[in-house]
C-alpha cells in the first residue's frame, strides 16, 4: 500500500498469561480539522501472539471502516469508493485478544490512506439483524432476515456477528427475474477467530434484488440461549 497518510500508536494493552478470549476497545482521533475521504487502512498488531482480530469503526457514525485477522491485513476500496469520515471524527478499534504462556503488551499501530482527490462513491453499512432465543434442545433452529434493495449497490464485504452455538451462515440474493445468487455460505464458524467475508471483486445487485441472511443454530442445552445475526454488508 506504500506510505500512511496518517500513522497512529494505539494505547497499549496489557494481556495477562493464559487469559481467554476478550475484547478491548480504543479510540483514535486522528486530528481530522476537515472531512476526509479514506481509501485503506491497514493494522499492525504490537505482539501477533494475542491478537485474534480487529474490526474499525467511525465512532461518530458506526461506519465500519474495515477489519484485520492474521490472514488479511489491511483493507483497500476500489478506485471509485471511499469511506466518509466527518472533521473532528474519532475510529474506534475493537481488538479480540487472547494469552499466551506469558504476560505481554500489546501496542498497535494504525495507518490511513486518504484519496488525493474526491471519489464517485461513498461507502455505506446495510445491516440486516435478526435475534432471538434457540430453544433448550434446538438442532437446526432458524434466524432470518431480509431486504429489497430501493436502488441498485456494489457489494464489497460481509461482516456477521453471531452467538455460541451457530452452525451455518447463508446469504443469498434473489434477482429481479427470479434467479438466486448465492454470497456467502459459511459453516462451523469459529468465535474465537471472528472473521470478515470479503469479496474478491465487488459483487453488483441491482434495484429490487432482495437479500436474505439466514443462521442456523444448535442448543444441547436444558436452557434457552441467546442465537441470532447481525449481518454488516459494506456496500457502495
């Protein structure tokens, strides 16, 4: 990606011996006197060890900015889109950590590209939630939730958040003329390395297309549990 624009240190975080899995949230104010528009970012974790992944987020507005995980270590838009942020706006990293044999700490680093001069396209969130209880017992209880699109998109990624006990996630689109798309299918998800689904190249939907999530979860237990989705589909 070359050089950041802008390059900042996180806060440190200290990570105790064999501490299990936990989030930590840090603010960033990147100074901004002015709007700016935000083509990449990219992460650089203090200590690889104990970070499992970081999700970014506009604290101002819950615009998801992008995500890191050891295996996709920066996120870069296409030369026609850009995520707002507003003057005076503030990124929120939230970091997934987990220990290792020794205490450690962990100091990040955060670096932004900003586009050298305006884009035809601003980046936006479409959220799609659907929650609930699974039943003591449950094998394949189902969430769903849907949408129609108003105006046509460019799909860039999905970023599901989900409950213990998730079996399967599916996200189809269901064209104006009938035909099914499916984007996503994802099984045996692990919480413990939460992960983006990022496509290689934008996927075009156009007006009247009606997107569908759907999770599929699984309780052992004698008690009700929480189960569900939130899906984020970072979209232009």
């Amino acid at each position: 990606l070359g050089e950041p624009g802008l390059t900042r240190p996180l806060s440190p975080n200290a990570i105790e011996a064999g501490q299990s899995d936990h989030v930590r949230r840090v603010v960033i104010d990147p100074g901004l006197r002015t709007e700016r528009r935000l083509r990449a970012l990219e992460y650089m974790p203090g200590d690889r060890r104990v970070v499992r992944a970081a999700f970014f987020t506009v604290q101002e507005t819950g615009q998801w900015l992008g995500s890191w995980t050891p295996w996709y270590g920066f996120t870069l838009l296409p030369n026609a889109a850009s995520y707002r942020l507003p003057a005076g706006s503030h990124v929120v990293a939230e970091i997934h950590y987990r220990g290792t044999k020794e205490s450690v700490v962990d100091q990040s680093t955060l670096g932004l590209f900003f586009a050298d001069r305006p884009t035809a396209n601003a980046v936006s969130d479409l959220v799609l939630e659907a929650k609930g209880d699974v039943a003591a017992g449950a094998t394949a209880q189902r969430f769903r939730a849907q949408t129609r699109l108003a105006a046509g998109v460019s799909a860039l990624a999905l970023r599901p958040d989900v409950f213990s006990g998730v079996q399967s996630v599916e996200v189809s689109a269901r064209r104006t003329d009938g035909s099914t798309q499916g984007l996503l299918f994802a099984r045996d998800l692990r919480l413990d390395w939460p992960t983006p689904f990022i496509f290689k190249e934008p996927v075009r939907l156009a007006a009247g297309t009606v997107l569908t999530v759907t999770a599929y979860y699984a309780n052992p237990s004698v008690m009700p549990q929480p189960g569900g989705i939130r899906l984020t589909i970072s979209r232009y």
